[in-house]
C-alpha cells in the first residue's frame, strides 16, 4: 500500500483496497449515512461489494438498514449534466440524507466530477469519498478536488473546489475496463510527464504494452499510478485553487475540450486530450516559448502508446475554436494556455503559468491537424 498525504487528505493506491474498504472508510470518513453515485457499467461490477463495505463500516452486516443508498446513472460524459445533478440531490433529499452523509463517488471521472459536485453543494457541502475505476480517475480527476457539470456552452464550465476526504486507488478495478478506457488514461499520465519529469515518458513507453495486454505485474501498474499521482498531488499541494502553478496542469486541455465537444463525445477525455497536447506543444514552438523537437517529444510519446495524434476529419477547426471560447481559462477576451518549455518544465511562471495566445494563431496550429 502506498499512502501520499500533503493535500489535507489520504490518497490510498492499493491492489485489492476494496476488500478492505470498511475500514479504509470508518477510519478516514465516519458517516451516519452513506450514499453511492455510480454509473451503470460500473455497478455491475462494483456496487455490491462497495455496499457491503459501507455497511461494514456501519457496524452492520447488511446494507438493509436503510442507511446505505444508491444513485445509478447512465454511463457517459453526456450525463454529466445539471439535470443529472438535480436527479442525484432529488433522491438524496427522497432518502432523508442529511448533512451527516458522506457521498461515495465511484467510478470513472464522469462520476468523480458529478458526485464531488453534489457533495460540494448538497446541504451546503457534505463529505465525498472518490473511489475511481478508470486509470484515467486514478491519475487525475480523483485527486485535487475539482468537481463540475458540463453545459452546452462547453465542459466543467459549472463547478466548485471541493477536496474529499478520502481516494481510495485499487488497480485491481482496471481489469474490468474496456482496452480503449485504460489507454486513454495514459494520456493524462503521459501529460504529467511533459509537465514536470521527462523520464516519466520513458517509463509509461516500457510499461503501456504490458498495461494494455493486461500482463503487467500488479507492482509495476500501482507504481505508475503512484508517480503520477505523486506529481499532481505536489501541484495540488502547491495552488490548491489553481490561482499560479496548477494551471500547468491544464496543458493540452483547452483545446482538448474543444474537440472533445466537438466530437458530441464520440472522443473519449483521454483522446481529446492526446490531440489537444500535440497541438498545445507545436503552439509553444510556434510562439518559441518551447525549445525545438519538444512537439516531436509529446507527439512521440503519444503515438507510440496507441493515442490519436490527429483531429478526426469530420469536425471543423471553426467549431473547436467555437467550444474553446466558453473555456474557464478565458481571460480579458483571450484564451490562455499551459505550455510547455521542454519535456519535463512548463513555460509562463512570469506570467502565473498561464499564456495568452491570439486566436488567429491556434487556428493555424489546428488547420495542420488533419
């Protein structure tokens, strides 16, 4: 078990961690009730031993007791909406949940997102424990406390910080997710590389194959995640409410989102943000705030763990711009960027880590993405 602390918060990575998840949550988010947000792909697999576990945590030997609840929703970034949310609180409300329940998310970053933001907002704010079932949750949207609902101005545009109380990380959950799930995490993997340990590239390069082939060692996928986690919990630690250095974070985001909407979601969060990153980084070499190769470096690492490289041909530049507009890193009418310098250092500190780019200048970058 590897325990990483700094944020307020236990993040727990631990092959097999459900089996023990009673006591993981007695100890660390004591509630009177309990109640579990997740999707319809993941309670097949999961929902039931979550359930038992947040019994046990109880003092009860069944979830009978009317103290466990459950909110199942469709599976699906098209989900993650307000109407979603009022659905979530409306049943919390149904079950008399009051403001001694705990919010279970569990699940993928979907998930994560939606019921962190139900718990940020539910009675005023209520605790939330993120389980995540994804890679890409693990390494990300778990940890950090960013919470939201997308709208059809654009992705995460309402939302709130809110931290949970307790992550808890089972690799072991990655084997029920499909091959095109658990290579799409590899890219938010891949990005904290660029961002602050170029070696990291490296790593994920040797270990992808086995990853995807499901032989990796079950040492070997918690110590990928753990160094992941790692870099972001440091950035987290650092700006917790992305006022300076967390917005490196956001690197290949802008315009990862954008195709992302633009893509009706046909792109998964992973893929979207691969393009995005490519893109992102010849944008930092056209504005030579990035030394040369280093889009070749990014668009390598990439490729070279299956992600897409390109924007698919039937979505126009002039929409992804469009999306992009609606972005939270919006600022005096202009878009900013997190670039990087080279693999493994990020541009703009001077400028609080976050670059003003001209419009005209990303849609050239774009135009060369087809």
């Amino acid at each position: 078990m590897t325990s990483i602390d700094g944020l307020g918060y236990s993040i727990l990575v631990e092959t097999d961690a459900l089996a023990r998840l009673g006591t993981l949550i007695r100890d660390h988010a004591p509630a009177h009730r309990y109640a579990v947000v997740t999707d319809e792909n993941v309670a097949r697999h999961y929902l039931t031993r979550v359930e038992q576990a947040l019994a046990t945590a109880l003092g009860n030997a069944t979830a009978a007791t009317g103290h466990v609840h459950s909110v199942v929703i469709p599976a699906g970034e098209e989900h993650k909406t307000r109407e979603q949310w009022a659905r979530i609180t409306d049943a919390l409300l149904a079950h008399g949940c009051a403001r001694d329940t705990t919010i279970v998310a569990l699940g993928g970053g979907v998930i994560g997102d939606l019921a962190g933001f139900v718990a940020a907002t539910y009675m005023r704010g209520v605790p939330v424990v993120q389980i995540p079932t994804t890679l890409l949750a693990m390494v990300d949207a778990s940890v950090g406390g960013k919470t939201a609902v997308d709208t059809p101005a654009g992705k995460n545009t309402v939302g709130a910080f809110h931290p949970p109380a307790l992550v808890v990380i089972d690799p072991a959950t990655l084997t029920s997710l499909p091959t095109r799930e658990l290579r799409a995490g590899l890219a938010e993997v891949i990005k904290h590389g660029v961002i602050a340990n170029a070696a990291e590239l490296e790593r994920v390069s040797a270990v992808a194959p086995e990853l995807l082939a499901r032989t990796a060692s079950p040492s070997a996928v918690e110590s990928l995640i753990e160094r992941s986690v790692r870099i972001k919990a440091h950035v987290v630690a650092t700006d917790e409410r992305e006022h300076g250095l967390r917005k490196v974070l956001n690197f290949g985001h802008t315009v990862g989102h954008g195709v992302e909407a633009a893509s009706s979601y046909q792109l998964l969060h992973g893929e979207a943000i691969a393009i995005g990153m490519i893109a992102e980084a010849r944008l930092a070499e056209r504005l030579g705030v990035a030394e040369h190769g280093t889009a070749e470096h990014v668009e390598r690492a990439v490729t070279t763990v299956g992600l897409p490289s390109r924007i698919p041909s039937g979505i126009a530049p002039g929409l992804v711009i469009e999306l992009m507009q609606s972005d939270k890193k919006r600022r005096r009418g202009m878009l900013e960027y997190a670039l990087p310098h080279r693999v493994g250092t990020m541009a703009g500190e001077s400028s609080a880590w976050g670059i003003a780019v001209e419009e005209n200048v990303v849609r050239e970058i774009l135009a060369r993405l087809y």
